[in-house]
C-alpha cells in the first residue's frame, strides 16, 4: 500500500494552457482547475506513474526476501526506510545498508553487500519507506503526458457524465499513454 504525504505543488497543465486548448475564456476557473487534477490523477493512475515532483509512503508488512520496488517511477530518492524492530520500537535503517537504483522502473532499493533486511515486528505495515517520485517540474514532464492530459480535460469538460460519446477520446487518452505504462504484475 502507499500513500501521498506531499502532493504535487503544480499541474503539469496551466489554466491558461486549458482554456486555449478548450477555447474557453475565463468565468468557469475553479471547475476547470478541478478537471486539471482530476485528469492528471486519472493519467498518472493508468500509467502507474508520478508526473510532477511528489513525495509517498510505501507500506510493507515485513521487509522482502529480495528487493523493495518503488511504485510510481521516476524515482528521485529514498528519505528514509523506517520499520518497527523484534521489539516494536520503531527504528531507521541507515541509508549505507540499502542501495537505491533510481534508474530501473520501478526502481528496486537492494539491501548492500554483506547487509540483510532487519527483522520485523509481526504487524501490519511494520516498514515505511518514504520517496520522492516524479519528472521533476511540470516544465519535465513528457509533452505527450501533457497531451494526454489536455485531451482527458476536454472529454471531462465537453461529454459531463455521458460515458458512451467519450469512448473515442479515452482510447486516445490511453494510445498516448501506453508507451511508457508500468504495467502491474
């Protein structure tokens, strides 16, 4: 299980960006600025990814027999690894007992050579490891996510609920999209 501890401080999509791409004028900002996030969070879902700059916590019941996959690629970095020891207590693992490959996606956290993964309290979620994911800025984010993006918007804004006419507009949501899915296993 994760969860999001800092959301996104910006939309990989501007207002203004929107409105052109609607062909809008202002007056309906604020319904707008909830389809942006709404559309991003959808985008982001179907891929498996994070876009722009966020920080998450993962949740195991014990550490792994190999390595720890990081959800939601990129991944930036690894602030910490947490987990309750033998006893209960909750420790951190210091960052020289784990190697992150923030190349790989997802990106594994291995344990280091000569190290093993500690022994856990046996209870739910005993380990937490903190990351930051995403591209970076919204400036980072891949032009074609941020199409995928603006297309979402406009089938969000112009079908409202009616699910058959947006059929078209989702699978060209999704052909955008599928290259660079992280497909669950």
């Amino acid at each position: 299980m994760h969860k999001l501890i800092e959301p996104p401080a910006e939309e990989p999509v501007t207002l203004q960006e929107v409105q052109a791409h609607l062909r809008l004028e202002s007056g309906e900002d604020n319904y707008v600025a909830g389809l942006i996030v709404a559309a991003r969070r959808h985008c982001e879902a179907f891929q498996g990814r994070a876009y722009v700059t966020q920080t998450w916590e993962l949740y195991l019941d014990a550490f792994p027999g190999g390595c720890i996959k990081c959800p939601l690629p990129p991944l930036q970095s690894v602030t910490f690894i947490k987990y309750r020891d033998s006893s209960g207590v909750l420790q951190t693992l210091d960052q020289s007992a784990y190697i992150v490959d923030a190349y790989s996606e997802p990106a594994p956290v291995f344990r280091a050579y000569g190290e093993s993964w500690p022994s856990t309290y046996p209870e739910a979620n005993a380990v937490q490891i903190r990351f930051v994911a995403g591209y970076g800025a919204a400036s980072d984010v891949p032009s074609e996510i941020k199409q995928a993006i603006l297309l979402k918007i406009a089938d969000l804004y112009e079908n409202r609920g009616d699910e058959q006419s947006g059929k078209r507009m989702e699978e060209a949501v999704e052909s955008l999209l599928w290259p660079e899915r992280i497909v669950p296993v």
